[in-house]
C-alpha cells in the first residue's frame, strides 16, 4: 500500500486524551480491544454486533454504564486506529459526559434512545470542543460553535467521541485526488483490506463504524459520498432528503446538493440517528420545505416492507457491464432473487437524462462552492484563511497540502466570474435539478401515466475497492469504475445503501446495493432497505486483511 508518509495519521490530541474514569483518571489499555475483534472488555459484548436498542436495554437494566461502553471504543481506538486512519481527533471530554449520561439515566431517565452512544462526527461537522478542519491543514486554528445536529446529538444525550478524518475539503479540491486522504490525518485505509480505498469523502465515518471505533457516525454527501463509503466498507448510509437535516454548520461544497447523514453497521441504528438529527433549523431554509405532515418515526421500521412492493431495478447497460467484474454482477443479480424471496416485484428500468445531469453537475458546483465555502469561513471564528483566495495561497506554500495531488477545482472555482446567482448558472442548476427528479420520478411511474408506480429504485452502490494510490507516487488516484448516486443527489431525494454481499479477490471486498426514491419518501425507502438487510444479513465483521491477492489470504468466514 502506498502510504502518504509526509502526512501519517495523528490524533490532534495526545495519547492521554484516552483518560479513562470517569472523573477524567486513568487510561484505558488499547490491549483489552484486540484488532480483529469488537469484544467489549471484560462482558463479552459484541460491539460489532449490538445494537442501539440492545445497549440501552442493558443500560436500563443497569449491566452496563455509558462510561464502560465509551472506554471500549476509545480502546478500539486505540487498539486500531494507527493503521485505520479513521479517527483524526478524540473528545479530551468523552469520558467526563458518559459519566453525566449515567447519571442522567439515574436521576431522570434516558433524554433519547441515542443516551450514552458514541458518534463519530466527519471532521466537517462543526464542534466546539474541537477544531473542524475538513482535512486542511488550514482550518487547524478554526473555533467554530457546535453545527445543528451536533447540538441536537448533545440534547438527545448522545456523546461525541471525535472526528473522523475524510477526503480533505469533501473531495472538492483537485483532480486525481485519493479518497480518504487529507493534510490533517493522512489516509484512511479499508478495515476489510487495508491496502484497499475506502472511498470519499466520509471515509473515516464509514471505516470507523465498519471498525467498531464508534456505535454510529455522521457523514455528509453531495453525490455519493455517504453512499459509497458506506458501501464499500459493508455499512449501511442513508444520504436523506434534502432539507430533511440541518447543515447549519457543516463545511459546505453547495447548499444545493450538500445533506449529513447517518452511518452506521445496522439499519435500526441509522434510524435512530435520523430520528434525532433530522427537523426544521431558522437557520437553514431548506428544512422549511419538510411537509408538516411528514411522518419522521424512521425507527418504526416495517420488517416485512418488500411483501408487494414493487422495485425497479437499474440495469446494467452492457458499457457498464463492461466496468463492473462478473463477481460484482453476480452479486447485484443475487440480490435481485434475493428482494423477490422477500416478496417484491422487481421490474428493470433505465433512468434517463444521465448525460444531461452530469454534464451540468460540475460547473454548477463550481459556482456554489466559491459562494458558500467564502460565506463559511467569514462566518466562523478562529485563525484561518479568510476565503477561497487566501486557502489557494496556503496550500500553495504549505509542504503536505500539494504532495500527493493538486488544488484544481479550487483554482477554477476562484477563477470564476460569474456568482453562483447569475441567470446562466442558476438555469443550469434548475435545468439538472428538474432532470435528475424526473429521471427518478418518472422511472418510478414507469412512464408518465402508468398507474403501475414503483415504491423505490435499486442500484449497485460500488464495485470492489481499489487498491489506494496517489498521483503524484503512482501517476493516478482513485480508480471509479460505476456509480448511482448521481441522481439522487442533483434530485436531493433519498439514498439509502445496505450490504448485498462481496466481491473483489477471495471475496474480501463489500459490496452495497442502493435503494433511492422521490422527495420526503425517505421513511419507505429505509423501510425497504432494511428489510432487505433483515430478509439477507450478508454484512460480516472486517478482517483488517494487509492485502488480497493469488497469494493473500482469504477473507474471514461469514460469521
């Protein structure tokens, strides 16, 4: 694996932030979390395998405390962390408000079902007790407040553990860039195969939860960057609606494409955390979009969902046939048999306008994120660049911010003249944006007028993960091959990826399939992928493998 040496993983805090008491005493030993295993220490709990419900089950019954649980996951932390690169920084306070949780539990009862949980924050996501970087060195002396949902998370009981690190500025700073990469924390490698890509930009809250570093995480995406991490490291991400989350707060790409949401290793528990994040911000107009009578009860979830639904299915076109191996394919075709076992009609469908979106993607996003991303940091205190402008200059002068790939798309953003609120751009925005929702909606309807409709859309999330590289050691960066996120994403409607089963070599490698349908229907989608998840339980622990290949070992047996 090729390793970005001149920027290796550090946690900004010292090894000693892992104080363990919970009067702040005491160190956890990374020991007691082996590598390979979620084993909580000394109750044989599964981290791995527990979900919300059952943690607060044990906590109510009082077998289990918010400090213990926080103790194991900061020594899986420590324990994997270093060759991981999921972690960029702890809370120096995770223990001391653990132990405020269990007291709250004590005295009052549970604020949510999310009370005493460890979330892992995408180092994008504003908090005040730790600068919020998006990966630049840049952003180090950043003093934001906490974002939205991170005040929301904190009200609901639930405990920040830390940042995850991700692809430096959510992938939107050059061409050839490698996923998982950034100045701050260095690469985040796939639990499954270390050597392997875990894709962008929310890699390390897609590998942190993948890895039991954390019980759930918060990424963001504007196009794919939820949806493919989570697929590529075996979890389930739900990329919502957009306006369904607040994204007061988040370091922006565009406010027209950008939404957080849940990671997480079962649906249930992404649930929960959609639950809690989701609702109406003043500071956000989006959110007042969200219908007053849209039901957000996404825990109440319908197990047996594909009994009679109808799902179309994207095909492959044989071109893409062509990109995605024979194993991955199979894997797809499985899945398929799999949804009409659990009762669903699959239907195929193309989804058309894909030329038009994508080539009218990128311009727009060019413009937003000049407009945005200088409104972000005039708004955010702290010691750091004051625009757009000044962030160029930095990373022009700074020794590891250009070392393994360039800042393009800043400079062609920066060169732009004309705002992001000028007629020409704003008709290309409206113009994708209709097309992306029609590409859905009417693939749902199965034409205009059918009456026949469709209750969501599936498509194969990713193909195996790449071998990591980097432009400047191995003359190219990430290595793509298929995606579905893009009409979701210029839509702003739903995505909801799950693990269909493994592909790559020895079958080492995740692969997701992705459910997606129209605006607001995120509570029947997650509906479907879940029960999908439920009917098939084809995700398995990472086997944190150094490589795969004729002579690498196999993967780890499904259970």
């Amino acid at each position: 694996m090729a390793v970005a040496t001149a920027a290796a993983c550090t946690l900004l805090l010292p090894a000693s932030a892992l104080a363990a008491g919970p009067d702040g005493t005491g160190s956890p030993n990374p020991a007691d979390a082996a590598a390979g295993s979620g084993t909580l220490p000394l109750r044989d709990l599964d981290l791995d395998a527990l979900t919300i419900p059952e943690l607060q089950q044990r906590m109510d019954e009082g077998s289990l405390a918010a400090v213990d649980l926080m103790r194991a996951y900061l020594g899986r932390i420590g324990a994997v962390n270093d060759e991981l690169g999921a972690v960029l920084s702890i809370n120096p306070h995770a223990l001391a408000e653990a132990a405020a949780s269990d007291k709250q539990r004590k005295r009052h009862g549970a604020r949510s079902t999310l009370e005493g949980i460890p979330v892992l924050l995408k180092d994008n996501v504003d908090t005040a007790e730790l600068p919020t970087t998006a990966g630049s060195r840049a952003l180090l002396d950043s003093r934001p407040d906490d974002a939205t949902i991170t005040r929301r998370l904190r009200e609901a009981g639930a405990i920040v553990i830390g940042k995850a690190n991700l692809s430096e500025w959510a992938n939107f700073r050059g061409f050839d860039s490698t996923s998982g990469w950034s100045g701050v924390g260095g690469q985040t490698a796939n639990p499954y195969v270390l050597d392997r890509n875990p894709c962008g930009s929310s890699s390390g809250s897609a590998a942190g939860v993948a890895a039991s570093l954390a019980q759930v995480s918060i990424g963001t995406e504007t196009d794919g960057s939820i949806v493919c991490p989570a697929g590529q490291t075996g979890v389930v991400g739900i990329k919502p609606t957009l306006g369904l989350v607040s994204r007061t707060g988040i370091v922006p790409i565009s406010a027209e494409q950008d939404t957080a949401g849940p990671m997480a290793r079962h649906a249930i528990d992404a649930a929960l955390l959609l639950e809690v994040i989701s609702g109406e911000d003043d500071a956000d107009a989006a959110t007042k979009e969200i219908p007053a009578d849209l039901a957000t009860d996404f825990s109440d979830l319908a197990p047996n969902a594909l009994k009679g639904a109808r799902i179309g299915v994207w095909t492959l076109t044989p071109e893409q046939s062509q990109a995605v191996d024979d194993v991955t394919e199979g894997v797809f075709a499985n899945a398929q048999k799999e949804m009409e076992a659990a009762g669903a009609t699959v239907v195929p469908v193309q989804l058309a306008y894909q030329d038009e979106i994508g080539a009218g993607e990128t311009p727009a996003l060019l413009a937003e994120f000049k407009r945005d991303l200088n409104a972000y940091l005039a708004a955010t205190p702290g010691d750091h660049p004051a625009d757009l402008a000044w962030l160029i200059e930095f990373n022009e002068q700074d020794p590891v911010e250009l070392a393994y790939f360039g800042q393009e798309l800043f400079e062609q953003a920066q060169a732009a003249t004309v705002p992001a609120d000028d007629p020409d751009v704003q008709k290309v925005r409206d113009d994708i944006r209709r097309l992306a929702r029609a590409s859905i909606d009417e693939a749902l309807a199965q034409g205009p007028g059918n009456k026949d409709d469709l209750d969501a859309i599936v498509g194969l999330t990713n193909t195996p993960a790449w071998v990591t590289k980097y432009k400047t050691l191995d003359g190219v960066g990430d290595e793509f091959t298929y995606s579905t996120s893009g009409p979701a994403a210029v839509a702003g409607y739903p995505n909801i990826t799950v693990p269909a089963g493994f592909s790559g070599p020895h079958d080492a490698l995740p692969i997701g399939i992705s459910f997606f349908g129209t605006r607001w229907d995120d509570a029947d989608v997650l509906d479907m992928a879940a029960s999908y998840e439920a009917a098939t339980g084809h995700r398995r622990e990472p086997g944190y493998l150094p490589t795969v290949g004729v002579d690498a070992p196999a993967a780890p047996p499904a259970g």
